[in-house]
C-alpha cells in the first residue's frame, strides 16, 4: 500500500477469491470490484476523513444484523480474510480504514434505536446509529447521549465505544467507560457476546464490555450498545473570554470550576493561532475585538436559568475585575451559543485547507499543557521548517494548540502545505518524548489506529502491552481484526 511504505503485507491472511465474493454476496449486500462496483465507490470506504490514509480493499460488506455479522466473521476465521470493522469513518488515526486488501465490515445499516426507558434513561441502539441521530432521539424524551463531538454528524456510536472517544462534555458526563452499561458484540470466530446490560451494578466476574470500550475493532465488532443517558439540561449558557496569558487561562479555569461546580459542563481552550485560522476561512466576525494569545469556551448546563445565569455573570464581572481576562461575552441566545461553539468545533475542519495537517492527540499535566506547542513551533523553526518572514518557503504554516483543557487533553496541530517526510520526521519521536517524560499519553482520545500504533511504548510498560498481547492472541488468535495498527503483535 502506497501510503505505509514501512508496512508489508502479512502473508499468513488469504487472498480473497471470487468464491468468497460469491459467499459474501449470500450473506449481505456486497461493494466488489469483482461486481462492477467502480473505484470511486470503494474509495469512500479505502480512505480516511483527513485523506490521508488509503486503503486497497476489494470488497465492502454491508450486514443488515448482528447474525449476519456472525456469519461474515466465522467464513473470514476459517478462511483467515484480515477484515476492518468501519462506523461512520471520521476516525483520525488511520483506524477505519484497510492498511492493504483487508475487507471492510460497514456498519452503516445496523441502525436500529432497540429501545429507550425513560425513567432509568437507559438507551439500547445498534452500533450503526449515528452519534446525533440518537442525540436527536434522546431529546425528544427529555434526555441526551453523553458525549458530544464535532464528528457527531456522521460519527457511529458503535464507533464511539470502540475509540473510546472523549469529546466536548466529558468534563461533565465522564468517560464512556462509565456510561456504556454494556455491548453486544461477536467475536472474530462467530460467538454472539450479549452483554447488553441494563444493570448499573453487576458484580458478577469479570466486566466484558471494559475490553471492548476503545479496543477500535481489534478483539471483535459492537454490534450494539447500551448507555446510561443524562436528562436533557433545562438551560445552557456559553461564554467566550479572551486571556492574555496560560497562567490566567489556568486561574480562569480554577475560578469556573470554584463559582460554576456542578453546572460546568465544558472549558475549551484555543489559542491565538487556530482562531485566526477559523476567522480566514470562514471570513466570520470573530466574538471579540480583542487579540490575546488565548480564547476560552465555558459552557454551563443546569436545570435553572435564572439560576445559572446569574452563577456565570457573577463569574465573568469576577475574571474581569481580577484581570484574569481581557474581554468576554455570554451568549444572549442559542443562536449565539451556536455560533461561539462554532470558533471551537470550526477548528479541525479549517486545519487541512493549507494541504495537509499533522495531529497530535495528547494528555499532558495542566502545568505544561500550552509548553508542548511552544516547544514544537520552536524545534521546527530551529530545522528552518516554520514558515515565517524570514523563511517564507517553509512548508510548515504554523503550530497551534487548543482542546478539551478539562480534561488536560491538548490538540497539537501542525497545519502544513503538503504531507512531508521531513516533517513527520523532526515530530515523530519528538513529540512523543517530550510526552515520555511527562508521564503523558500519546493518544488522549482518537486512539491509536496505525498512525500512533509504532509509538505506544512512550505510553505504556512492556509488561502491560504484553499483557494486551495475550488477550489479542486469546480473542483473536488468526490476528484477523484490524491487523498492522493498535498494539502490534
Ligand atoms: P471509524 O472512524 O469508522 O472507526 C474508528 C475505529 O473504530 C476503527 O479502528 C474501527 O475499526 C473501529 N470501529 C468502528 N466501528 C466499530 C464497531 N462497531 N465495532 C468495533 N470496532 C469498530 N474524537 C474524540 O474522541 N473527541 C473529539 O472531540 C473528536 N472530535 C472530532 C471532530 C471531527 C471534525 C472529526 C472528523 C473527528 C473527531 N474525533 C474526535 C475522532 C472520531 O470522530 C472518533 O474517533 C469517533 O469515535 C470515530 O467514530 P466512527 O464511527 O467514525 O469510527
Ligand atoms: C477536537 C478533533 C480532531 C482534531 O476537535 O476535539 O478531537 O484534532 C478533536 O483536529
Ligand atoms: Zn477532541
């Protein structure tokens, strides 16, 4: 495959056959070189949302059900086919996509709502459900999905468990680990596991559906899940600041979580650079006149208006007084509440328009959290990388940083006018140490696909990837699922 040079295909998976084709096409509807179907069709499945990776598989399945499901991977067990589960492939780290001919598994048509309890606000759904479609259904029963991303237009929540995905609210609602009550899912030899638990508390042996939450298809495919969902916030209130300075971001952030506690529901970080970036490509008026370094989004979710409004202005006249920001706004509306959010989920969609964008999904202690990016933009420039007046030829656009500060998970991005060798080079290990020694991860949230899967050492021990290994190789032992990314053999 063209885009992973240092990858060769495993020889011990089998070609596909048109016997296979044939098999397939008994099972679930099929997209096949081998039936016609063009190129471009498969494309949308061989290659990733930031295009950047692309895959060569031959053959897409599209079961309708879990027993379908079950069929597929049992034939492709025996027959040692490597295959790729897909959700709504937004993932960002090359996860969703085949490395060579593996077969892609499409969960675009398991998408049945099964059922909702509106007093427990448990959510039972097939993984194919996309992640706003069952925000959308939540609302209507005065409750919401607990977790919200800028992909959710497209995003699967099958997709979401198996990333483990974090998002904008985690601050608030927690980690999936916490909500999902349980999964039902198949195994890479056939055996339907229905751990579709309704219960907040079984202590009963070992807890399954752990294993599956941000296992990014490796051990089987979630065929469904089920989700304790949070009621629907009466009101919601979003405020914009502008910071001079990381050290203030840090005292803002401290005040919000003393005077806004229980109604805090997210605090985003962006920095100077990726809201210029917004501002150029959306030619939008930005919230406030100010130019500083920093931006804050806070968000409030409670269940009294008056209440919590007068919590976040007493907040905003306290942050103002102290200095500890420049300037401010609160949303007057939901419209305007839209539109702050807009200078935060805008970002990832504006990042490729110079041709291409290096990320950097990271946890780092809160001290240092903005350093990484001041460290990065520094290397580079130090290689003559950076463009700049004094090198207006370098290929690197600029460093920027900004993400989900309550939860210590910093967004590097490195926008740049094309993919390049040299670049990837002077990041990668660079980054990754400098995560090392903090103790950080190298992967917050988007997981590790195959673009961090080579680095996971500067994260975890030899002993706890050796103990993955085992539970790969006891799940999995043909290696069918998603091979060559996540924890390699
Ligand atoms: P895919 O991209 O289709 O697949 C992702 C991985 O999961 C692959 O390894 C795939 O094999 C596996 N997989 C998918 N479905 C299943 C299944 N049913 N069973 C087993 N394995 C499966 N991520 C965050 O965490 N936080 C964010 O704030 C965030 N913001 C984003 C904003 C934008 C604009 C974009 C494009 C992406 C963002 N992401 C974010 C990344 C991405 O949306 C998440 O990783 C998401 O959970 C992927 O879901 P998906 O259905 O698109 O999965
Ligand atoms: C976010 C999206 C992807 C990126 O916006 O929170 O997870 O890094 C990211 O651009
Ligand atoms: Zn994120």
């Amino acid at each position: 495959a063209d885009s992973y040079p240092e990858i060769k295909r495993d020889s011990r998976f089998a070609e596909l056959t048109a016997d296979d084709v044939k098999h397939f096409q008994s099972i679930c509807p099929i997209l096949s070189s081998e039936t016609g179907n063009s190129e471009d069709e498969l494309n949308a499945f061989n290659i990733d949302w930031m295009r950047k990776y692309r895959g060569q598989a031959r053959l897409v399945l599209k079961p309708k059900n879990t027993e379908d499901i079950s069929k597929i991977l049992k034939y492709c067990n025996e027959r040692k086919l490597a295959v790729v589960p897909q959700g709504g492939n937004t993932g960002l780290v090359g996860g969703g996509v085949p490395v060579f001919d593996e077969i892609v598994i499409s969960m675009n048509a398991l998408n049945n709502i099964r059922s909702f309890d509106p007093v427990s606000g448990i959510l039972v759904a097939d993984a194919g459900v996309i992640l706003e479609t069952a925000d959308s259904h939540l609302r209507k029963h005065g409750h919401i999905f607990p977790l919200d991303l800028g992909a959710k237009g497209s995003c699967h929540i099958g997709g979401n468990v198996a990333t483990n995905a974090g998002g904008l609210r985690l601050l608030r609602y927690g980690s999936l680990h916490g909500t999902v009550l349980g999964v039902e899912a198949v195994l890479p030899d056939g055996t339907i596991l229905d751990d579709l638990s309704l219960l907040r508390k079984n202590n009963t042996g070992y807890d399954l559906k752990q294993l599956f939450i941000g296992s990014e298809g490796t051990i089987g495919i979630i065929t469904a899940i089920s989700v304790l969902c949070p009621q629907m916030p009466k009101a919601q209130n979003v405020a914009f600041f502008a910071v001079e300075s990381f050290d203030k971001v840090q005292k803002t952030f401290v005040k919000a979580k003393q005077q806004l506690s229980e109604i805090l529901s997210a605090f985003e970080l962006m920095d100077a650079g990726t809201q210029s970036l917004v501002a150029k490509v959306t030619g939008k008026k930005r919230p406030l006149e100010s130019q500083t370094p920093f931006y804050v989004l806070i968000e409030t979710s409670g269940s009294n208006p008056e209440h919590d409004s007068e919590k976040l202005s007493t907040l905003l006249e306290d942050l103002m007084e102290s200095g500890d920001v420049t300037d401010g706004t609160l949303a007057e509306s939901e419209t305007q509440a839209r539109e702050l959010w807009g200078w935060r989920e805008g970002i990832p969609e504006v990042l490729g328009h110079g041709g291409g964008v290096y990320k950097y999904d990271v946890s780092i202690p809160l001290a240092e959290f903005y350093t990484l990016v001041e460290d990065t933009r520094a290397h580079l420039a130090s290689q003559g990388l950076l463009k700049s007046e004094s090198n207006p030829d370098g290929v690197v656009i600029d460093v920027v940083g900004y993400g989900h500060m309550g939860d210590s998970n910093l967004h590097l991005n490195i926008p740049v006018s094309q993919y390049d060798k040299r670049i990837e080079k002077a990041l990668e290990p660079f980054v990754y140490i400098w995560i090392q020694k903090r103790r950080g991860s190298i992967s917050a949230e988007h997981g590790l696909g195959v673009a961090k899967s080579e680095f996971v050492g500067y994260s975890r021990a030899e002993t706890e990837l050796g103990v993955m290994r085992m539970l790969k190789k006891l799940f999995d032992p043909n290696g069918i699922m998603n091979p060559y990314k996540y924890i390699k053999a």
